[in-house]
C-alpha cells in the first residue's frame, strides 16, 4: 500500500454503516406511514354515524392518537394527521363532497391541533410524564381550544357546500366538539405515558389481578346499563365513576389513564352493539368527557403526591448520606488535630518493648542465661505491643467508614475507648481526665462510633478551652448517669476551664460558631445531629467559669430512639 493510498474501511464496518443509516432513514419514512394506518384503522373502528357525509360520532380515537405524536414529536406531524383525514374521508367515509372540500376540511383539522399542539409545547411549560395536575391541564386545555376552533371553522366551510344549511351545523357543532374531546382526553394522556416516560406503570398493571377487578367492575356497570336500557341507564352512568376513580387513587395517572381507556372502548363497544342513536352516543359521551376529567385529575393528584414523597425521600436519603460523609470528615478532624499526641502514644510502647526484647536477647545470650527474667520481659514486650495495637484498633474503628449501625452499647466501655484516643494530647497539655461512670448503668442501643465522636468532641472541646486559657491544673469530669421520666442515659463533660460568655453559650450549637483559632465551628452542630438520629438531645448544661458542663442524653427506649 503507497504512502498516498487513501484508508478505506473494511467491507462488513462498511456494511453494517450502511445498513444502520438506511435502517434510520426508512424509520423516518416508515414511522408516519405507520401513524396515518394507524389514524385511519380507528376512524374506521369507531365510526358510526354521518350526516349529510360528515362523520358525527362522538369520539375520535384517531386525533387523540396523533395528537399525542405532535406532542412529543413536534407539530410536523400535522402534515401526517391531513394525510390521515384525506384518506379516512375517502377510505372510511367514503365521502360524496368535492376535492377543494375535502382538502379544506384536512387543512382546517391538521393546522388547527398543530398550532395547539406546537403552543402547549412551547408555552405550557409540558412534561411528557404527565405527573402533574398542570401537564393534565395543558394537555386537555390544549385538545378543548382546538376543538372548539375546528368545530368553529369546519362547518363554516361546509355551509359551501348546498345540501349543508346552518341547521346541519347546529345538529353537528356538539358531536364533532365532544368527539374530539373526548379522543384527546382519553387516548393522549395514555399515549403520552407509555412512549414519552421510561418508568411508566402501565404494562406492569395490566399484570397485576386488582386491574382485572376493576375490569369486572366497568363490565358490571355496563351490564346494568344495558340491562335496563340504553335511554334509562344513562341515569346510572355514575356507577362507572367507581372503578375510575378507585384506579387513579391506587395507581395514579397511570391508573386513570388505562381505566379510562378500558371504559371508552367498553362503552363504545355497548352503544355500537344496541346501535344507538347519535342523540344517546352524544348523551354518553357528554359523561364520559366529565368522566374523563375527574380521573385524570385524581390520578395527576395522586401521581403527583407520591412523586413529591418519592422526592423527599431522596432528598431525605441525600441529607443523610451529607450527614455521614460530615461526620465522617469530622472524625478524620478530630484524630488529625490528635495526630501527634496519638503518634507519641504508639511510639512510647513500641520503643520500650524494643529496648525489652533487646534487653531479652542480651540475656539469653549470656553463658548462664536467667530465662525467669528472659521470660518477664518478653511478657513485658507483648504487653507495650499489645497497648498499641489497642491505640491503633481504636483509631480504625473510630475512622470507619459506611451507614450508621446500631447494636447494644455498654456506657463506661465505650466512654473509655474513646478516652483512650485523647488521654495523650491530655496528658501533654498537663489536664487530668476523670471518668465518672458506674459499671451497672442500662445498655442503650445506639451507634457506638457516633456516640464516642460526640464524647471526642466534647473532651476535646474542653481540654482546648483550657489549653488556649494557659491554665494549671486543668481537669475533665466525664460521667454519665440514669434519668428516669423518660428512661435515658445521661452523659456529662464538665471541665474547670474559663467558661463561655452570654452571648456566645446562646449560639454555641450554630454552625460555623467557634471560639478555636482555625476551628470550623461544626464540631458541635454534628454532635447535636448524632444525638438527635439517636432520639436524644445536646445542651449547655453550665457555661460558668470553672464549671462548665456540656451534657447528651439518649433514650433507653427503642421506639423513642426510632
């Protein structure tokens, strides 16, 4: 191959490149081909009654149909909805009136639901979820405008027409409004969920035993409608409005839509099948038009009720995850601000048990070795390496990562180990720490890691405080003690260090409020987070100089706790 050759892809990339763009580009052509047999196959289904070659049945499954499609694909569909119209006049109708009619009557529909349709997207603000009472209202509000334009203009222009006076409008006007209506109401909504949303429910409900008792209810309806008489049992059409509605309160708009759907089709079915008249068809649908606006508005409530919560609960999981990952940040804070003091406490142990093992080996090299003194210090030795495995089994288990995890927790054992964690930075800022806890206390059930950052925080808090004072002989009391009325455990850092002011113990649990020079001032606001998930609460106890006392109670009643 020359150097000037130009590349060429391999035959089977070529091939299978052009088979995906010719795929594309017959799905352009095929998919409004599909649309217009689609339009044309219900208007053949549900058309029932003419007059004068104008189709006056009320109800148009076709425009809901197509409606739907220049809702979510744009109003270029209105060319594939005039096409439809042509071929239904001729095809479906087999209509008698003249080509510039015909044409007219396609122009006037297809410009008067695009307009709609290119208005409701483009300035109702339309989600095509259709969760929200709002996405119902600019849906059906749109259909309403449009139909009442179309069922302006569309007799207007067949009053050209001689055999059609304006009497033959008057009859017309409501079947021709409230067909269309009532197809957009009841096919769009449906249409909209199952093409336009990912995690629609429909094809899940049609699974689901309690949608096929539903079903059994709108067939009992309709049983007692028919059994009674078309013209009577419009009087009972309300008992439709049970199935419908318990739809929408169970499943939402989902559940609206695919009852509402099932109802139309089983009422048409019932009216084509005792051959009603246009007068009771358009008597029925007239219902089912305010049938059709209470389900939808039940279930966009109920859709949009639980997407709020669903929401909530979200953001309810974030906060939380927010809340860990700052105590979490928090925890790595206070053992970085103890990371010397804690190096000191690993390496003291770690260089005595080092001078043992050598003094043990000097021993056992001797000519007359003493293996009683030999084994003394190895005992020694494992018990310097044992106090800093302790030191660092502390610090990982204080720095562990992941959700809170609550079990039974022992009081004084978990108050020690975290003691345990701050005794050094203590001891070289000269301040004793005193535990105070009796070993009878209850146990409470809590996360222990949380807890002990709370103690951490409060010790260190203080033993800060006394330190920045540059005062002798600082001390910290940490006890803890039973609360009955309601049952708790109570537990108290008290320290004899200069106390806080007025103005700053009124503001001490705000966020971003400290006293440190370079503290982040969250240390407290995450202690009152933890006690709080716990069911407890934080408070200043005293703020006095000498005396001031921090104290966190938690419940020992689980409930209480939860």
């Amino acid at each position: 191959m020359s150097e000037n050759a130009e590349p060429k892809l391999s035959a089977p990339f070529g091939a299978s490149t052009k088979w995906r763009m010719d795929i594309r580009q017959w799905r352009v052509l095929l998919m409004p081909a599909v649309a217009v047999a689609a339009f044309v196959l219900l208007e053949w289904l549900s058309f029932m009654h003419e007059h004068k070659g104008v189709p006056v049945t009320p109800w148009n499954p076709g425009l809901g149909f197509l409606f739907a499609l220049m809702l979510v694909r744009g109003p270029g569909y209105a060319g594939v909805l005039f096409c439809g119209v042509i071929l239904a006049e001729l095809v479906v109708l087999q209509t008698r009136l003249s080509w510039p009619l015909i044409l007219g009557i396609a122009l006037i529909i297809s410009a008067v639901y695009g307009g709609t349709a290119y208005l409701a997207r483009r300035y109702g603000r339309l989600e095509l979820g259709m969760n929200r009472l709002s996405h119902i209202i600019v849906v059906l509000g749109a259909g309403a405008a449009g139909a009442m334009l179309a069922t302006v203009m569309l007799p207007l222009l067949l009053v050209l027409d001689v055999d059609f006076g304006w009497q033959d409008v008057r009859f017309a006007f409501l079947p021709l409004f409230l067909g269309d209506v009532i197809g957009i109401a009841v096919i769009s909504p449906l249409l909209l969920r199952l093409i336009g949303v990912r995690d629609t429910t429909v094809p899940g409900l049609l699974r689901r035993p309690e949608v096929l008792l539903h079903a059994l209810l709108v067939m009992a309806g309709m049983a007692i409608i028919a059994g009674i008489g078309l013209e009577a049992g419009i009087r009972h059409f309300y008992l439709l409005f049970v199935p419908v509605i318990l739809s929408g309160v169970r499943f939402g708009i989902d559940g609206a839509c695919l009852s509402l759907a099932f109802t139309q089709f089983a009422l048409v079915g019932l009216l084509r099948a005792h051959g009603s008249d246009t007068a009771v068809f358009t008597e029925f649908q007239t219902l089912m038009f305010v049938l059709s606006g209470t389900g939808l508005t039940v279930g966009a409530v109920v859709s949009e009720r639980q997407n709020a919560n669903a929401r909530a609960r979200a953001a309810e999981a974030r906060l939380r995850d927010m809340e860990a990952k700052a105590a979490q940040a928090d925890r790595f804070h206070l053992v970085s601000g103890m990371a010397s003091a804690l190096a000191h406490e690993i390496n003291q142990p770690m260089t005595a048990a080092r001078a043992l093992a050598r003094s043990a080996q000097h021993i056992l090299d001797a000519g007359d070795p003493d293996l009683k003194r030999a084994r003394v210090n190895l005992a020694k030795v494992m018990a310097q390496i044992d106090h800093a495995s302790s030191v660092l089994r502390r610090m990982r288990d204080f720095l562990r990562r992941g959700q809170p995890h609550r079990s039974k927790v022992e009081v004084r054992p978990m108050i020690a180990d975290a003691l345990l964690l701050v005794e050094a930075e203590a001891r070289a800022k000269h301040i004793s720490l005193r535990l105070r806890v009796p070993e009878n206390l209850p146990e409470i059930r809590a996360d222990r890691v949380q807890l002990q950052q709370v103690v951490l925080n409060l010790v260190r808090n203080a033993i800060d405080s006394i330190s920045e004072a540059e005062q002798r002989k600082g001390q910290v009391d940490i006890s803890a003690f039973y609360q009955a009325e309601p049952e708790r455990i109570e537990i108290s850092v008290a320290d004899n260090g200069p106390g806080l002011g007025p103005d700053f113990a009124e503001r001490v649990f705000e966020p971003l409020m400290t006293s440190k020079h370079g503290g982040l001032g969250l240390g407290l606001p995450i202690c009152v987070s933890i006690v709080e998930s716990h069911g407890g609460k934080v408070w200043l106890h005293s703020g006095r100089s000498g005396a001031t006392e921090f104290r966190f109670s938690i419940p020992l009643n689980t409930s209480a706790a939860n």
